[in-house]
C-alpha cells in the first residue's frame, strides 16, 4: 500500500553549499536591457561576430569527421599551437604533452585549480573587486576565500601589495590574480610583478593568473604575463579564453598552463569534472591559431573602440577612469547622481536605455564607491547609439 505521507519538496532539497548565491547580476541586467529595450553594455560579450574564417575552419573539422572525443588533455594540435603561441610571446616554453590542457571556458579552468589544491580549510586570497565565480569556486573547493580590496587613486585601480602580504598565513595555499582586471580594466606593471615574486618567495603558496584578457593591453604596454618570469611561473597557472580572443564567448573553449607537476594534479579533476572538449572546435582553433595575425592586432582593435568610447563620454557628467586593458571602461557616476550602484544601474538601464554593471557586484560584501562598469566590445553604432543616450542625462 502507497502512504498517504509524502516528503514535501522543501524537505528533499540538500543544504545549500552556495546559500548567499542568486541569479547573476549580468543575467539581472541583460534581462532588465532586453525587458526595456536598452544597449546592453552590461554583459561583457561582443554583438558583432567572428572571423568567417575561424567558423569555416570548424565546419571543416566537422565535415572532416573530428566529431569523437578528443583527448582527456585536449586535441594535439591544438595543444602544440598553443605552446607555440606562449612560447613566441612570453618566452616560456611549455611542453604541450604534459602542461597544457584544453578547458570549457576560463570559469572551469578556475574551478579546475581550486578542486585540485585547495583543502578544506585552506586559505585563498583573492583581490576585490572580483570576477564573480571565484569566491563561490573557493568555498565549493571548501576553501575560505580571504579578501583583499584594490585602492582607488588618482592612477585608478591599484592593489595595495602591503595589505596582500599581510593577508598571508600559514594557511594559505593560493593567490587569486586577474591581469587584465575585470572588472577595473588595471593592469599589473613590473613593479607589482616584483612586489608579487617577494610575498610569494620561500613560501609554497600557488598563484591562479586569470589572463583571458592577454591580448587586450593599450597605448603600448605589455602584458605581463606570469609565465614571463621564471619564479612566479613555477608555481602559476595560466588561464586564458579563446571566447576572448576570438569573439566566441558562447563556444567556451580556453586552456590553462603550469608545470608538469601542477598540472598532473589538475587534469585528475579535469577528467571528472568535464573530461574534455569538443573536438570539432579544438581542430578548428588549432589551424585558425597558427595565424598571430588576429591576436597580434586585437589590442589595437580594441584601443579605437575604447578611445571612441572615452572621446563620447569626454563631455558627459560621467568620470572616467583609467581603462589601461580589456573591453570595459568604469565611470564614475557621482556627479549625476548618490543612489547606490545597483540602484544607479536599473535606472540608468529603465529609464535611460542603455545597460550597466554596478561595480559593487564584484565585492563579496557589495562595496559602494559610485561607480558602473561598461562593455565597449560593441559596433560602432551600438556605441554611438549608447553614447548619445549616455550624453543626454
């Protein structure tokens, strides 16, 4: 006989191991855009497309009958053109067999390295602002993320390496970095790369580099790339995004690369937490990235968008500051207006039409400093358009 008793729902849901996390704020805002017909400069994704090439090269792939899974580490090719890349750029050489591994986008990459070195209890520091899913990566890898701000000068965002180093315990077993920042558009110098080497030195703490925006450093600056500087790269993982370079966000491919000792604990994660990646794309971007030319120039192809962007709100009441790297410019909004961000950001978005993101989302405990992220990786008429609705408050 069937009970009449049934477990309610409610009472079959496991405690949460992500309690305080809701829907994203770049789900709230791109909603919010679509529902008020806004430019959506909130969600950091291009609106125009690839290169036609690249989508011929993975069509040719398909056709070519690459449709099987890959390798656990990726597909080969794909693997040794990416060393080749490092290599050319940065000067370090990776061997493509054992220190690099194809991911599904950055986001897992990160999870990757969080699951594979951090335990329960291990400290991780990560700097705020911060892209979003590193704090929840952290806790569900049962790490206790340890939370350093950047200062806001004159020079724009700054991290303050004195608070860095006295945020070390013996506890601590890896270092969040993001260079180009997201969402502040800084970039590390060599002088934050020594102050990095001299915390980290005679310590066995790790370092995660999140460098998907490598390829997006203006007004003739160089990356720095950890992997340039022998000390730090030892105990670094590398991550970067081919949805970055290439405009293809939603296709979610990147990669990360450390020393083959780093990396034989990652990829025991990796083959249970995705296994691998699609093979038809890992073929396709094998034979597009044997050509620099697209990502030699997409710093320069972002400048002028920046720059067009900079020069629209010049005479606007909006502040800018620094934007030395990515695709998003902060502005500072204190001179139209003292709501909180959030707030700032649903009116602008309802009642001006064009969309933001509240800089205060990329703090754990949403940090007011008056200012709103946008996304100028847009055609020109979508900025153009933004532009014109932004200048009239």
């Amino acid at each position: 006989m069937i009970s009449s008793v049934t477990a309610s729902s409610a009472a079959l849901v496991p405690a949460s191991k992500l309690p305080e996390v809701g829907t994203t704020i770049f789900s709230v805002m791109s909603a919010l855009a679509t529902e008020k017909n806004a430019v959506n400069l909130g969600q950091g994704f291009p609106d125009f497309d690839c290169d036609p090439a690249l989508v011929e090269a993975v069509s040719k792939a398909m056709l070519g009958g690459h449709n099987q899974y890959p390798p656990m580490a990726g597909v080969p090719l794909l693997r040794a053109e990416i060393a080749r890349k490092i290599k050319a750029i940065y000067g370090r050489p990776y061997d493509a067999e054992s220190e690099i591994t194809v991911t599904a986008g950055a986001t897992q990459g990160i999870l990757t390295i969080l699951l594979a070195c951090v335990h329960p209890g291990d400290e991780v520091i990560v700097i705020e602002p911060a892209y979003d899913s590193y704090v929840p990566s952290i806790r569900l890898a049962g790490g206790v993320p340890v939370l350093v701000s950047m200062e806001l000068g004159a020079g724009g965002y700054k991290i303050p390496w004195d608070k860095v180093a006295a945020s070390i315990t013996g506890k601590t077993r890896l270092l969040m970095l993001n260079s180009p920042h997201n969402p502040t558009g800084s970039v590390m110098n060599e002088t934050d790369i020594q102050a990095l080497a001299s915390i980290v030195r005679d310590t066995k703490i790790l370092i995660a580099s999140d460098e998907v925006y490598e390829h997006m450093v203006f007004d003739g600056v160089r990356h720095e790339s950890l992997c340039r500087h022998e000390e730090l790269a030892e105990r670094s993982f590398i991550i970067s995004s081919f949805g970055k370079t290439y405009h293809v966000t939603g296709w979610k491919v990147g990669y990360v690369a450390a020393s083959a000792a780093l990396m034989r604990e990652f990829r025991k994660v990796h083959q249970f937490n995705v296994f691998t990646v699609n093979t038809p794309m890992q073929v396709g971007l094998a034979h597009f990235l044997a050509n620099p030319t697209p990502y030699s120039e997409l710093s320069a192809f972002y400048q002028q968008k920046r720059d067009l962007f900079r020069d629209g709100l010049a005479s606007s009441r909006f502040k800018l500051l620094p934007a030395q790297g990515t695709y998003f410019q902060c502005v500072d909004y204190s001179a139209i207006s003292d709501q909180p961000e959030l707030h700032f950001a649903r009116w602008l978005t309802s009642e001006v039409g064009v969309a933001a993101i509240p800089v205060s989302a990329f703090y754990q405990h949403g940090k007011e400093s008056g200012i709103v992220r946008f996304c100028f990786a847009k055609q020109e008429k979508t900025l153009q358009e933004a532009l014109q609705r932004l200048r009239s408050i």
